[in-house]
C-alpha cells in the first residue's frame, strides 16, 4: 500500500530539505523509508487516487459497515517540530495501520511542512510552521473539499501532533485573513494531541482561533498534564503560556469544542507494564509527548470520533462520572 503525503518542503537534488517550498503530491511506495522528491504525481491525479481511497465501500458480508457504504473520510495527519521524514513516516504509517486495524476504512494522507530533525531548531521550525500553513489550506483542504462527487461526500478530518497544532490554527486563521472566508470549504473533525499552542487561545472570542472554529463541525483536544516536553519549566518554553496540550481547553469554549483529559489513562499506561504491553503498539519519540500514536486505547476513541456515531460523552473510551471527560480503558 502507498501512502499519500503532501509536501511542502524545498527540494536541493534528490532530496527535501527543511526549508519552506511548493506544495508538492507525493505517493510513496511503502517500502520507502522517507518521502523523496521522485514520488511526486500531478496533483490532479493525487487528488482522484487519493478520493478514491477515502471510500469505504464496504462488502455485503460486512454488516457493521453497511452503513458506511460509500462513504468516504480523509484524516490529514499534521507532524510537530523536530520531526525527520523517516519519523513522519513512521507516524503517518503507524497512524495508519492501527485505525485499519480496527475497522477504519477511510484514507490517512499527511501534510508535511518543513520542520529540521533537531531539538535546538523550536523558533525556526515555528517559523517555518507559520510560512507554510496556509498551503494546508490552499493546496490541501480547498482542493479535497472542492473535488466532491454526487454521490459520495468526502469527510475531512484534521490531526494535529505538538506544532501540528500550530500549523492547523495558523492556517486557518491565515486562509481568513487572505479572503479566503468566502470559500466553501469545511472540515468534519479537528482533533489537537500534545497541542503546542497557548491554551488562551483557544478562547471562544479570541480571534487567532475564530476561523478554526467556523470551519470546523466537531473539535477535540486531548490533553496530558504529565507531558514534560509541554512543561512551562522546559528551556524551550520559558515566558511561554501554558499549552494546551498539558493543561487542556479554557472554560470559554464554543458548543463544538471538548478537552478529553489522558493523565489518569497516561499514568496508568506509564506506571504499568502489563497494561502497556497490552495498550501500547508502538514508541515514536518522547513517550509522554507522543504516546498517542501507537496507542490502542487512543486510536479507539479517535475512530469512533472519526465516526460520529456516538455523542461525544458517550463512547466507550471515555468516562464522564466525574463531571470532567476523561480518556478510559473500554
């Protein structure tokens, strides 16, 4: 199986390097470890490959999916700072394989702006972040949601890891503030992990985040307060406000947004080996930072997301009994 990925990293020879370039649609062949300039198509044709795989087109003998037949979704995977290409890949493929697993029939593409694959890059790669995002919305979003066909509506769905957060907040704040308002494209579900972005920001009134609230139906943010990489003490973040990846949504939040605290379910998973043996598929990365990807209790509570079966307090992964919605073991 392929896997799609957007780009918009510079080229310098044969390969990308970590500076802002033109968007480019990448279909890598699965046993390429990391995206290379080579794998580019037409993006018209991109984009019809791409819409095609989204549909579920589930079989007769399948009755739990009947209902999903011919329905399609996309998940746009958006990386953090300090992310190679061979990481982004593990990720997006992790990501993957693990919805596949438990019956995700959609497609998973990723956006991959040009962060460096180095600890000391943070304001760089935020600067680079902020150049780039609005070609998630431009060269990405616009394009998938402007491609509909008659009989088959494609749901897009964003995941945005640490700065991937940013990069979402950014660009659409950004496709506002370049008249692009007026446009007709929406998005299904935003769900933010480990999101490195002030938690004040995500105010209902605050306008860097007006525009991700109208174009969206449904967001969620997952937050851990065990996070260390999100800790105000970290080097990185000194005079920063608090993220909302470790501290979660302030108490002024539209109607279509939650925060689902994982520090219970994180301490657990953290502290014992068995239920991580049992949970935890794979490690990519700074454990508390990036536990979600590879997480099976994680993955569960974002297909049902992804669904929209359920109400948001209802599904299996989640426990409401005391008053606050927190991520569970089913």
């Amino acid at each position: 199986m392929s896997d799609y990925i957007m780009c918009a990293r510079a080229v310098e020879g044969d390969n990308f390097i970590s500076e802002p370039g033109k968007s480019l649609y990448l279909v890598v062949p699965d046993k390429a470890n990391a995206p290379l300039p080579k794998h580019k198509i037409d993006p018209d044709e991109w984009v019809k490959i791409l819409r095609a795989s989204a549909i579920w087109r589930s079989s007769a003998d399948d009755p739990d999916q009947q209902r999903f037949k011919d329905r399609g979704d996309i998940l746009v995977f958006i990386h953090g700072y300090n992310n190679s290409q061979e990481i982004v890949m593990q990720r997006h493929r992790q990501l993957k394989n693990d919805l596949a697993a438990i019956g995700y029939k959609g497609a998973v593409m990723s956006f991959d702006w040009p962060s460096a694959d180095s600890p000391l890059n943070y304001l760089e790669d935020r600067h680079d972040a902020k150049i780039t995002a609005l070609q998630l919305v431009t060269d990405g979003i616009r394009i998938l949601a402007k491609e509909q066909g008659p009989d088959c509506m494609i749901n897009i769905h964003l995941l945005g890891h640490s700065t991937g957060a940013y990069v979402i907040r950014e660009a659409f704040d950004d496709a506002d503030d370049a008249n692009l308002i007026q446009a007709s494209w929406m998005v299904s579900q935003i769900a933010f992990i480990a999101g490195d972005i002030s938690s004040a920001s995500l105010k209902q009134d605050n306008a860097t985040s007006e525009a991700l609230y109208r174009h969206c139906v449904r967001f969620t943010n997952y937050s851990n307060g065990s996070d260390s990489v999100l800790k105000l003490s970290n080097g990185k973040r000194l005079g920063m406000a608090p993220r909302v990846g470790r501290m979660g949504l302030p108490a002024d939040i539209p109607a279509k947004a939650v925060n689902v605290d994982c520090t219970d379910y994180f301490q657990l998973l953290d502290s014992d080996d068995t239920v991580k043996a049992s949970d935890q598929n794979a490690k990519i990365g700074t454990f508390d930072h990036s536990w979600h990807i590879g997480n099976q209790v994680f993955t569960r509570d974002l297909f049902e997301l992804l669904k929209g079966d359920l109400d948001r307090n209802l599904l299996p992964t989640r426990d409401v009994s005391s008053g606050v919605l927190k991520l569970k073991r089913p």
